[in-house]
C-alpha cells in the first residue's frame, strides 16, 4: 500500500520532487519525523542517514524501524517533506 500526503507545486505548476529507496532507522516526534539510512536521490542528493518531516504525520501508520521502504520527497516552500511512502520489506 502507498500513502501519500498533499504535495508541492512549482512555478511551472509541476510537483518538484525526488524519489528512493532507504531503511528506517528512527521514528521521532510522536511519528511525525523519520530517520532513513537512504540511498541516492538521483541527481539531487546522495545517499545518507537524516531525518525527514512527513507532510501528514497518517504516513507513519504501520512503519517501524528496521523497515526497508521507497519514499518520496517534496518542496514544500523550503522543506522537503515526505508526501509518499510504501513499505517493500525488512
């Protein structure tokens, strides 16, 4: 199952957002905020171990460290929030 929240648009009134794949190492801020070890955002970002914000704090629901998941980042103003997430295994 994929959950989404709201997502951003840019000037062009296209959605500016980036897609992978990482491990959950953390769930902070009463499952508002999670820490992924992720791989490569191609062409935006490398891959790391941070904390993300979610846009809708119902996009945690079911998820727990240790789970493998594919995510999705969106500009919101100037936060990259997460708007889609979907579990994909341990």
């Amino acid at each position: 199952m994929i959950l989404a929240a709201g997502m951003g648009i840019s000037c062009a009134g296209k959605p500016e957002s980036h897609s992978t794949t990482g491990v959950i190492q953390e769930i902070q801020n009463g499952g508002k905020t999670l820490v992924i070890d992720h791989k490569d955002f191609p062409g935006f970002m490398e891959g790391m171990t941070m904390p993300f914000d979610l846009a809708n704090p119902v996009l945690s629901k079911g998820l727990k460290a240790g789970d493998r998941v594919r995510f999705t980042i969106t500009r919101q103003g100037d936060a990259w929030p997460i708007t889609a997430i979907e579990k994909i295994g341990k």
